[in-house]
C-alpha cells in the first residue's frame, strides 16, 4: 500500500500500524504515532487498519534546552 509517512510517500506492504513500524524498522516505546491527524496508543497498534494514502507521521521526542 501507499502511505504518506512523515511527509513522504513510500510503499510498504503492511496493513497494520505494527506491521509498518515493523517493516520501517521504528520498534520502541521512544515514540509516538498519529495516523490521519489523530494520537494512536502504543496498545492499539496492532489492531490498527491502515488505509490507502493515510499520512502516518511517526515523531520521537528530543531533549535540549
């Protein structure tokens, strides 16, 4: 399928919200995840479907001051 990941457009053959983290090689409890503009918890990956063209953004935090 067709994604729009982090403001660009791959292919990846996932189906999931776990299946593409997998596939992207993004595992950690570092991050958080949004599909579509909206937070998806880290418990609801698996059963997350994704659908054709849906902009995941994938965001981890940073430190600084």
């Amino acid at each position: 399928m067709t994604y729009i990941i982090n403001g660009e457009e791959q292919e990846v053959a996932a189906t999931t919200l776990a299946d593409l983290l997998l596939a992207l090689d993004c595992e950690g409890e570092w991050m958080a995840t949004a599909v579509n503009g909206e937070l998806v918890h880290r418990e609801d990956h698996a059963q997350f479907r994704l659908g054709e063209r849906d902009r995941i953004e994938i965001l981890s935090p940073m430190q600084g001051g």
